[in-house]
C-alpha cells in the first residue's frame, strides 16, 4: 500500500515555509491505518520490548496501538505541567527558544526495554529529549519508530547510536 498517498499535505501550515504532513487522512482510512501500525510494528515484534513511550500528542495514537500490538505497556511523553504525579524532565530546543518534556518517574523501570515512537522527526530535537528521558530513569532505547521522516533536515543523524526506524521519507519540503 502506498502509505505516502494517503498523507495530506498543507502548504503554509502552521507558518510560512512549512508543509504540514497532515496525517488524520490517513487515520481515517482503517485498511492504511492498521497498515501504518503494522509496518512500525513488524521491526520489533521479536525484540523483546516492555514498553512503548510516545510524544504528545499525535505519537500517543501509533504508540498506543502499537503497545497493545506488541504487548508491551504504555508510557506517555507530555508537555510541561500536564502529568499528575512526580516527573522527570528535559528541556530541548525549538526553532525559537526551547520546550520541556516530562515523563513519570516511575513510568519505566531500570533494564526495561523502550520503544519510542512518533508520527514524525523534524529535526529530532523532540525525540532525542526523550531518548534522554527514558535514559535518565535506566531505560533502554531499544528502538526508535517514526511513521514520516523530513529526510532533508538529517535529524536520523542524531540517533546513530540507537536503532532508527521510518516508514515514509520526505527528500524535501
Ligand atoms: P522535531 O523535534 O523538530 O523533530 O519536530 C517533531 C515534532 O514536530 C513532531 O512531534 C511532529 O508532529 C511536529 N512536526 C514538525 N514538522 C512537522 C511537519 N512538517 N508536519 C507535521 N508535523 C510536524
């Protein structure tokens, strides 16, 4: 299935310059949604993962069921201030300025084995501050999976320590 054609693209969105890769067209087509979910999971089925962590807010709906795929547990990556009880934190930078991720202190137990999934890497900065996360509470990264890479801006470049994974490239804007 050509998962590309069923992505919208929305010149000028949120600003000037970018093409926003619009992924609800997709979502709402159920035979190219399950397909999406079985492509990032099928990388991972055999490698033993305890927990699926995913980024706010669109990474939460792969995330989500890819965990329940691949029977690992669910570990939410927020914004600052949107998590109830004790956190960790990382600041990572954006075109202007910087943002926080939190992740619960106990949502990850030492030696497990993560999954971190997004719909999307830009420049990486988001995901990266989560490797950082679950690395920060004895977690391993034992994979990274992105349904949409802007190959043009090289953020793959920041994880070659890691496993990083991408089903749909983009060579340009
Ligand atoms: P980055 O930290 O630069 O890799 O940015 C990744 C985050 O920004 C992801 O959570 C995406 O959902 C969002 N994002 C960045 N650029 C785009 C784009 N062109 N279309 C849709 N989402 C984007």
């Amino acid at each position: 299935m050509d998962l590309k054609s069923k992505i919208r693209n929305i010149p000028d969105f949120p600003k000037k310059g970018i093409v926003f890769r619009d992924i609800s067209t997709l979502l709402q087509d159920k035979e190219a949604f399950n397909h999406a979910v079985d492509r990032l999971a099928e990388r991972y089925l055999d490698k033993k993962i305890d927990m699926v962590a995913a980024i706010e807010s669109r990474g939460f709906i792969f995330g989500g069921a890819l965990a329940d795929r691949m029977d690992a547990g669910f570990v939410p990556v927020r914004k600052l201030g949107k998590l109830p009880y004790e956190t960790v934190k990382k600041d990572y930078t954006l075109e202007y300025g910087y943002a926080t991720l939190e992740m619960h202190k106990d949502a990850i137990e030492a030696g497990q084995r993560v999954l971190i999934v997004d719909d999307l890497i830009a420049t990486g900065g988001t995901l990266l501050a989560t490797c950082g996360l679950v690395e920060k509470v004895g977690g391993t990264v034992a994979g990274i999976a992105v349904l949409i890479e802007l190959s043009f801006l090289k953020g793959r470049e920041k994880f070659s320590k890691y496993d990083f994974h991408s089903i749909i490239q983009y060579e340009s804007e």
